[in-house]
C-alpha cells in the first residue's frame, strides 16, 4: 500500500513455481569394468593349474604302484587324491604292511627339478588280519566235504630271530600245517634255534599240487640262517637270510633250486663277514670326510664328489641292500628338521644312482635330531649329528 498525492494504489508480485517430474529411463547397471582383465587373468589360470594338476596325481599314483611292485606288496592298492596316498590292502603282517608304507613314502618320479616324491601324506588304511590262532591249541580239521574244491595257495612268512623261530600265516589243511610243524621242530638247534612259536591257522582250503614241498622248503631254508625269513606271497618264495661266509654257498643251492609249486621272488643272502666290512668300509670313509652340503640345504657340495665316487665303489662290493640314513643337529624345529634329512638322504642315493648303482638297491631315510652321536649344546657337537650314514638292511627289519 503506497501513498502518491494523497491517493491510495495497490500493487501486487508474481511468483512462479516449476515442478519438474524425473521419469527414470531404461539403462544399463554399473559393470565394474576394470574387473575384467582380472576375470580373464582367473580364467587362464584354472584352464593351465587343472591340468596340471591332473598331471601331478597321475605321476603320483604311477610312482605308489612302481614303488608298491618293486617292494613286492602286490597285495597293497593305492587311493590317489592330488598328492595324498591312501594304502588299502591286507598285510600278511605288520612288518610287510610298514615296508608298504616306506616304499610309497620314498617313492621318486622325474620332475624338471630332478627325481623327488611326489606324494605330501601316505596314509595307512590297512585291514588288519584278526589275532593268529593261540600256539598251544591244535585247530580241529574241517569235514573234506566243506574244503573249497578249487586250489588257493594260502600266504605265510617263517622269521628267525633271537633264538626263535616263528610261524605266522595260514597253511591250507591240518596234514601240511602237521608237516611244517614237525619239520620246524626238527630244526631245533641250540643257541642258534631254541624254539618255536607256532601262530600258523589253517584256511581249510584245496591247496595246489605240490605246495606242502614249497611250504617244507620255506622251514628248511630259514632253519639254516642265523636271522631272516622266508615269504610265500601271491605264489612267489622269498628268502631274506644273515649266516656265516662258510655256509652261504650250500643256502644258495637249496634256496634258489627250482620249485615244484609257486615261482622264486626275491633271494637275499647276507655273509655275516660281507656285511660287517662293508659297512666297516662305509664307516671309516664317512668318519674321515663328510659329505658336505649347502646351509639348511640339500644340495651337495661339489666338494664331495671324490668322496661319493669312494662310496660308490665301496658301495658295489657290499651285500644286499642299503640304507642312507639322514641326520641333523637339534636347531630349528623338528618338522624341518626330519624334511632336511630325509632330502639329504634322497640327495646321496641319487648321486651314487648317478654312479651306477642300482637304485632297487638304496633305500633313502631321515631320522632328523632324533639320533644325536653328540651333545647338541656347542658347535662342535652340533657338527657332528649333521652327518649321513648308510647301513645294509638287515634280514631282521
């Protein structure tokens, strides 16, 4: 309200208001492009790593079934997973189905970094035979007409050990379980056989011609040895035996003459005099000069190959097989520690497989600080527990 010459006027003001609507139009959502090369990057990846890894279970389960036939544990079925064993089967005895366990364990296959295992874990999932027949009662003989009309060839291992020779296994009727007994008892021989612990059961089976001579065979040649045994396994006769040089010549006759039933397996006959050089041989050249490796490594020394050209040599006039055992000091932890060792081990059967020999004969093992010859607690002792050894395998093992 305004006042111009004494008259009165009214104005007035206009406002404007816009209303603006959005009306959301069709688009595409947010793509993280950036995202794609590394998408891409992923896809290449699993196209080579599956492959790959294919390959690496298939050399790993080449490598368990080559190492479970030379060991002779035709018994024994391998379960591959990635590079996880699985050991499936039935051992004859505990002591087949721990050397098993050690063949797949020390297993070798070629890789561009040289011949190493291809297995991380070997697992034992045995299925243990029930507790043997008591060696004081005498099994009833089944009715002929319950006894299978086909012929098997039951499984058994006689061991000689600590004055004791004992029989373990199944035979296949009462009448051959009667002969191997009496034969056995036959062999007793004080200091060197004492007694007998029978532990042998009867499968009650028709057994194949001619195989109570084989089962006889298997009593007279361990009653000869001073230590061992003798196997009958899938068919096959094996003898693992320790004696005197004076009687070797007149075992082997016996042991490797053809048989009238089942095929000859591996014959290993060890000189009681044989193995106490050899491995006197082995012990002075190590005791002398040790083989010399890079720190925390399993690489040897160039420095050492005079020194693995001796062992070598000496190597080829021993007996039977051998094994290298890997050992450390007491630093570090124990896991790396027993990893060091045992590729250490593998590292000289290697080198003397380079040398010529055969490699059915070595076996590789780390034991780690778990068998000091010295204190751990200065240098020098230290020195002394890095150190490599190698042992004929006894019969007894």
């Amino acid at each position: 309200m305004t006042s111009d010459g004494g008259q009165t006027s009214a104005s007035s003001s206009t406002h404007t208001v816009r209303r603006v609507r959005r009306v959301a139009a069709g688009r595409r959502p947010f793509v993280p492009h950036g995202l794609l090369p590394l998408l891409g990057l992923i896809g290449t990846l699993l196209i080579g790593i599956v492959p790959f890894s294919i390959g690496i279970q298939n050399k790993t389960e080449r490598a368990a079934q080559e190492a479970l036939a030379q060991a002779g544990a035709s018994w024994a079925q391998p379960d591959v997973s990635g590079q996880w064993v699985t050991l499936r089967g039935r051992p004859p005895t505990a002591k087949d189905g721990q050397k098993a366990l050690e063949a797949v364990r020390n297993s070798r296959t070629q890789t561009i970094f040289g011949r190493l295992g291809p297995e991380t874990r070997v697992i034992d999932r045995f299925t243990r035979t029930s507790p043997s027949t008591p060696a004081t009662s005498t099994p009833s003989a089944t009715p002929s007409a319950s006894i299978s009309p086909t012929p098997v060839a039951p499984d058994w291992i006689f061991t000689l050990s600590d004055g004791v020779l004992r029989l373990e296994g199944e035979l296949p009727d009462t009448e051959t379980r009667d002969k191997v007994i009496a034969a056995a008892r036959a062999s007793i021989d004080p200091p060197r056989i004492v007694s007998i612990d029978d532990r042998l059961s009867i499968a009650n089976v028709t057994a194949p011609d001619f195989y109570d001579e084989t089962a006889l065979r298997g009593v007279r040649t361990i009653s000869r040895c001073d230590t061992g045994y003798t196997r009958f396994d899938s068919s096959r006769f094996s003898l693992s035996c320790e004696l005197s040089q004076a009687n070797v010549e007149r075992l082997e006759t016996v042991a490797r003459a053809p048989l009238t039933y089942g095929e000859l397996g591996d014959i290993q006959i060890l000189p009681r005099e044989a193995v106490a050089s050899c491995e006197r041989s082995l012990s002075d050249l190590l005791a002398a000069t040790r083989i010399e490796f890079a720190t925390a490594s399993a690489l040897i020394s160039s420095n050492s190959a005079s020194l693995l050209d001796q062992i070598a040599n000496a190597v080829g006039s021993c007996p039977g097989r051998l094994r290298i055992e890997g050992h450390t000091d007491n630093t570090g932890s124990a896991a790396l520690n027993a990893e060091l060792s045992q590729n250490r081990a593998e590292a000289v059967r290697n080198a003397l497989v380079d040398r010529g020999i055969s490699e059915n004969r070595l076996i590789a093992q780390g034991f780690g600080s778990s068998q000091p010859i010295a204190t751990n607690s200065n240098a020098a002792g230290r020195a002394r527990n890095r150190r490599i050894e190698i042992q004929v395998v006894r019969s007894s093992e």
